[in-house]
C-alpha cells in the first residue's frame, strides 16, 4: 500500500513536462519542414537557373559556329576577288602590250604607205593583163561547155544499161529464189529419207534391247543406264556393255548399207554423269572429263565392230543436263546415262 502510493506521487510529479516536450517537438518539425521546402524552392529555381543558361550557352555556341562559317566564307571570297584582280591585272597588261603593238604596226603602216602610189599603178597594169586573160578563158569555157554536154550524152547511155543491168538481175533473182525453193524441198526430202532410216534403226534396236528395263527411248534417242555398260567411276566399258554395243555396231553397220551416200548423217554418242562429285585422287578431275571418256569410249569399240568413224561423234555434257530432278539415289542413277541420237551432219 505503501509502495502504490509513493508510485502514485511520482507519476503526478512527472506529468507536467510532456505537454512541453511534444510542442518542443512539433515546433522543431515544422522548422525542418519549413528548411526543406526552401530547400527544395531554391533547388528548383537553381535549376531552373541553370537550365536557362544552358539554353543560353548552346544559342552562344551556335552563333559562333555561324560566325565561324561565316568567317570561312569571307576568307574564301576574299581569296577568290584576290585571285580575279591578279588575272584582271595579267589582262590589262597584256592589252597594253597589244596596244603598243598596234601602235608600231600603225607607224610601220603610215611609214609603208608613200609606197601605195607605185602599187597603184602595178595593179592597174595587172588588171590589164588579167582582162586579156579573162577572155581566154571565155573561149576555154566554152570548150568545157562542149565537153560537158558530150559527158551528159554518155551519162544517158550509161543509164540506159543499167537500167537494162537491173531487169536482168530481178529476172536473175526470181530464178535463185526458185532454185532456193527448190533446194529446201530437196533438203526436206533429205531430212524425211534420213527420219524414216532412223525410225528403222530405232525399231531395230527396240527388237534387240527390247528384253532390258535399263534401256530406254526418250523422243528421237536411246538412253542407256550408265550401270548397263560401265562400272561407277571408270569409263572403260563392261562385258555386259561390250555386248549390248556390239548388238549396237551390228544394227549401224546394216544402217550404213542401207542409208543412200548423199545423205549426211552420223550417230551422237552422249555422255552424262549424276551430280556426285569426283574423289580425291580419282583418274578423272572432273564429271565433265569422265562423261567424255565413256562417250568416246563408246564410239572407239563401234569403231573396233567395223562401224564407220565418218558416222560417229562422242560429247561429254557432265553433271549438267539431268533428266532427272533432286538427289535421291534413283535420281542419280536416272541421270548416270549414255544417250544414242541419229541426226543429220
């Protein structure tokens, strides 16, 4: 009980001073609040400030920079005027040096015309002999007159035969434009005879290789799968391929018994490859270069089977012209082919 009471007074003792201590307190918030906003004013006006004659400098500078400009533009007209009053001042010499020059020859003429008199009387003697001679030529005028009409004479003669020349030559172009018309139907009968031939050998053939899948016709050639007479990457050719090109050389040697000696034709031995590319190391560089080894390779054992050489041609075309789209490997295969072609030479 004691003990409460003496808590009790002390507690009354105390009260009193907080009531000072909070307004002690709010009045020192307010004065911080109060330094803040003028601190923050006076920041925004300084920027503001700045602001201002950062806009000022920036104008300061270009001005200078159109001033700099300018000053470059002054000096170089300047430079310009310097130089036309230097050409200026060459011209006016020069047109003081022509001046005195005039001037001399002006005293030189003065000084040579006491002597106008003499040449006076020289010219009239000459203008004299020029009358005499004038009517020479009168006379020798005339003569040419003559001639003239003499040369317009045989001009009209000449005339007259070429336009003679001129018939002559349409009658002679009618004839060779018949002879043309006649040597094209000529050609053609050639062209037709030489057709029916091939459509004879290519039913031959048919018969013979008939009885193999990898030999085909396409249009006007025969096509062999490259398998069929040469093994991959040579160009020398098989035993299975001797054989086919030995039924081949049999057909073409009957062919050239039959085929009359006017008309000119040969058998196009054609040589492609697929798109593979050739090994390192390889006999062959390039597809180019085996497509043209197995096509004369083929036309080297006709030849051997008696087949005439005047009747053959071989042509390598490599890689680059497949009848076959794409990549896969029937693709390649398809375009790995020797092609026959009978065709005028």
């Amino acid at each position: 009980m004691a003990g409460r009471l003496s808590r009790r007074n002390r507690g009354d003792n105390d009260a009193p001073y907080w009531p000072g201590f909070v307004d002690a307190m709010a009045q020192l918030l307010l004065v911080i609040t109060f330094l803040l906003s003028v601190f923050m004013l006076a920041q925004f006006l300084l920027a503001r400030q700045i602001a201002g004659q950062d806009s000022a400098l920036g104008q300061l500078r270009s001005q200078i920079s159109e001033l700099t400009q300018l000053l470059a533009l002054e000096k170089g007209a300047k430079a310009d005027s310097d130089a036309q009053l230097l050409a200026l001042t060459d011209d006016l010499n020069k047109q003081k040096n022509k001046t005195n020059d005039l001037m001399a020859n002006l005293a030189a003429q003065n000084a040579a015309g006491a002597g106008v008199g003499n040449t006076i009387t020289g010219l009239q003697t000459a203008l004299d002999s020029e009358r005499k001679l004038s009517s020479e030529a009168m006379a020798k005028v005339e003569l040419l007159n003559q001639q003239i009409a003499a040369l317009r004479r045989q001009l009209a003669s000449i005339t007259a035969l070429l336009d003679d020349s001129e018939s002559r030559n349409r009658a002679s172009e009618g004839q060779i434009a018949d002879l043309g018309k006649r040597l094209n139907v000529a050609l053609l009968q050639k062209v037709e005879e030489l057709s029916k031939f091939r459509s004879e050998f290519f039913g031959r053939l048919r018969k013979i290789l008939s009885q193999r899948s990898d030999i085909l016709v396409v249009g006007d050639r025969f096509v062999f799968q490259s398998e069929v007479l040469f093994s991959k990457g040579v160009a020398d050719l098989n035993e299975a391929g001797q054989v086919e090109v030995t039924k081949l050389a049999e057909a073409l040697k009957q062919l050239e018994k039959e085929i009359p000696p006017d008309i000119k034709w040969i058998l196009r031995v054609d040589g492609h490859t697929d798109a593979d590319p050739i090994l390192v190391g390889a006999k062959f560089a390039s597809n180019w270069e085996l497509s043209s080894a197995r096509a004369t390779a083929v036309v080297k054992f006709l030849v051997a089977k008696g087949v005439g050489p005047e009747h053959l041609a071989a042509a390598g075309f490599g890689e680059f012209q497949p009848i076959a789209p794409g990549a896969s490997e029937d693709a390649k295969s398809q375009n790995r082919r020797i092609e026959l072609k009978l065709t005028e030479r």
